[in-house]
C-alpha cells in the first residue's frame, strides 16, 4: 500500500495541475475521483446553502474543473439544431463570468444527439501555468490561454489523426495533461493514443502497435511493476502504453464484449492491478500487470457481471468498489474475492447515477430523480446518511437524456450540473 500511495504522489507531481481542494480535470488531480478534503457535511434533511447558480452554462453534459479560484466550463450553444461549444471561465467563490468565449466549428446533432442530447462530455483540464484543454464533440481538441481563453492551438481527431470511435455517440474522454505532455485518445488505423507536446500541439509519439478504435473512456497514469504508463480502455479491451515512448506495455483483450460503448474511466486498484468495468453487460475485469519495460503481462484475476457500470465511474478505497452496478444497484465489492459485500436497489434506495468521494463517504447523483444522496463508505453495509432534492432541473434535456454529469467536490463545495444549470452548493462542516 506504501508502493501504491507513493505512486499516486508521483504521477500527481508530474501532472502541475493542482493544491489541496482544487479539482483542475475529470475525477479530480489523481483522476480518481477521491477528494482528500475532511469536515463535509452529509446529513442532508435538506438541500444545502446555495452559494451561486449558473442558467446559462449550455447543453452538454461535461463538469467543472476548478484551480486557484477559477472555475471553467465548457457547453454547446442551445438553440435549435446547430451548436457551437463554448467555453467559460468564472470566479468559484461567487460565480462571477470572468470570460466566455465561442470555439470555432459550428456542428449539427447527429442522431443520437437529436435523442439523447449532443453538446460536450468531458471536462477541461487546466494547469498551474495557466492552460486550458476542452475536447468537442467532434474530436476537436483545443488549447486555450486560462487568462482570456484566447486559442494557443488547435488539432482535429479527424483531420489530423484519421480518428475513429467504436460508434456514433461522439468523443467524450477528457485529455490527460502530464508534464510537457498532453495524451489523448484518437483511435483508428494510425494508432489509438497519442501525446501532444501541450504548448504547441506537436506530435511527440503515437502508438504503433495499437490500433483499436477509441471507445469514450479518459486516460489515467500509473507505476504498474515499476513502469511509468498510461492505462485505459478501447473499443477491444484494457490497455498500457509507455509513458515515454507510447510503447504498447500490455493489453486484456476483451474481444466483443466492448460490443456497445466503453465508457468508465479504468481505476488503478492498488499495487500491480488495474480495475475496469462497463455497460451493456459488459461486467468488469480485475487485472494483474506483473513484467518490466521489456514486456510486461496482464493477469486476469477475476471477472464476473456483479458490477456492470455504464457511465457513472467507481471508487477504489481500502481494496473495495464502490458504485452503481446495472445488474445490482449502488454496490461495494470486495476484490480479494470479486464477490459483493452489500448492494442497494429499489425501494428507498437512490436510483442509478454518477459517485464522487470524499471524506469517508459517497456523494452519489441520481441521474433521473437529481437526488444527491450521501452513503458511508464502508463494506459493512448500505447505510444512508443523509439526502437532497437538485432544487430544479433542466427544460432543454433531450427525450432520452438524464443528468449525467458527475459531481464534483472542490474547496468546500459540491457542485452539481444538469445541461444549462450548474449549482455551486456550501458542504464545508465544523473543521474541528
């Protein structure tokens, strides 16, 4: 376990996104969507203080990444059938709009956009030196100054890389900003991951021998049997790839059972083992990686379909997941035996959605009530210790939409977004 939290010290380091509290990309600084603040409050009877509240934050379902007392954002325009994404930037304390700019592409839904609503997925990243990096709908990745959001740089997934998604539902991963590097996911024939030099977007290395297509899946980093990688799933299975040289490390082929989409972000699940899950019956995998950076091998150790998480993510922490399964409701699973410790579905329990964690305890949002409701994090069982109602939701979701949007925890505060609404809501307790 030493091994383990030392190598989330390192790959923190490499990353210069953040401090204490802040929240600067998708699932937080060591994208594990585990926050370290303590003193939250949990008992909800009611909804929380709402500090400030956006109505104009666009369609999309992408989150807020929070760094040195701004907040950024990025949504499509809502009006009819054609968008432009835009991205936003605003103060965190009071939600003051610093700067809102429009990224050029104008777009068109699709089909699944015109059902299930189009617009951006995943979040931006902002770094220490004042960068931010959105991903469109599209495949257009942009680099912007955190200052005005003036455009540094831009590159197509498409034009520039020949990209290509397992099906139609558009890029949605959120890029991995490490050191000098930016590394992202364009799939297709050229090679499935690719790292950017992020001040110029320059391509420093791209994979060579794989070549699956990009499922909607971000990037982690780990130190899996001594080797700095980049783990992640495609349209056929898990894989890692050398951090320095985009060298294809190891990979669990998973053949058709990705048939559909894959779309959870893998979680590093202690020392050596890396945890993957998703939708559409998928099920999940626990996974060994033992080798060195001649060749490396991956183990499956179990597999089974207890935990099928479509989109909402899982938690690692004390060698149990947490999350929502598909077949199961809200779990937590032991993975010595893969088996489940408790699962919560139906009756009063909150219906499916996305998790976030922080201070011993489970922030978990209810994709179709737009409850938030708080569950300890422990494996002795289901206890529930508090809940609240989102106070409104969204009039421009899609037929087939829900709130998807993960919740995210920064400074003190929940933050919760549904399309155009984004709640900022006071959760910092008695601290002593």
């Amino acid at each position: 376990m030493k091994r383990f939290l030392a190598g989330l010290v390192v790959a923190a380091s490499f990353t210069g996104l953040s401090q204490a509290g802040d929240w600067p990309q998708w699932r937080g600084p060591n994208r594990d969507d585990r926050s370290e603040e303590t003193g939250l409050k949990k008992d909800f009877k009611a909804a929380p203080k709402t500090v400030w509240k956006i109505n104009d934050a666009g369609i999309g379902y992408s989150g807020p990444s929070i760094l040195d007392g701004k907040l950024y954002l990025v949504g499509g325009t809502p009006d009819g059938t054609k968008h432009q994404d835009e991205v936003s930037c605003y103060d965190a304390n009071t939600g003051d709009k610093v700067w809102r700019v429009k990224l050029e592409g104008q777009y068109e839904d699709s089909g699944s956009d015109k059902n299930w609503g189009g617009g951006p997925r995943g979040n931006p990243t902002v770094t220490k030196d004042g960068m931010v990096y959105v991903l469109g709908i599209r495949g257009d990745l942009f680099c912007l100054d955190a200052k005005d959001g003036k455009v540094v740089w831009t590159k197509s997934y498409a034009k520039d890389f020949g990209g290509k998604l397992m099906s139609g539902w558009g890029f949605s991963e959120s890029p991995l900003v490490d050191g000098d590097k930016i590394v992202c996911i364009p799939g297709g024939s050229g090679g499935s991951i690719i790292a950017l030099d992020r001040k110029t977007g320059k391509t420093i290395w791209r994979t060579k021998e794989l070549k699956d297509d990009a499922g909607y899946a971000s990037v982690v980093k780990a130190k899996l049997s001594g080797v700095e990688q980049y783990v992640t799933l495609t349209s056929k299975g898990v894989v890692g790839v050398d951090a320095e040289s985009g060298k294809l490390l190891w990979k669990l082929d998973c053949g058709d059972k990705y048939r559909v989409a894959v779309i959870p972000t893998p979680v590093i699940a202690g020392e050596n083992r890396v945890y993957a899950t998703s939708g559409y019956g998928a099920g999940c995998d626990l996974i060994k990686i033992s080798g060195d950076a001649k060749g490396q091998k991956a183990e499956r150790v179990f597999a089974n379909k207890d935990v099928v998480n479509h989109h909402g993510g899982v938690i690692y922490k004390d060698g149990h997941i947490y999350g929502h399964s598909d077949t199961k409701g809200w779990i937590c699973q032991d993975l010595e035996s893969g088996k489940l410790k408790w699962e919560a579905k139906g009756g009063k329990a909150l219906d499916k959605g996305s998790v976030t964690y922080a201070d011993g305890a489970l922030y978990c949002f209810g994709e179709r009530s737009g409850d938030l409701a708080v569950y300890e994090a422990t494996p002795k069982g289901a206890k529930e210790l508090g809940r609240f109602k989102l106070p409104e939701q969204t009039k421009i979701r899609r037929p087939s939409g829900m709130i998807w949007t993960h919740p995210v925890i920064a400074n003190g505060k929940l933050y919760l977004r549904d399309q155009d609404l984004l709640f900022c809501f006071d959760i910092a307790g008695d601290k002593n």
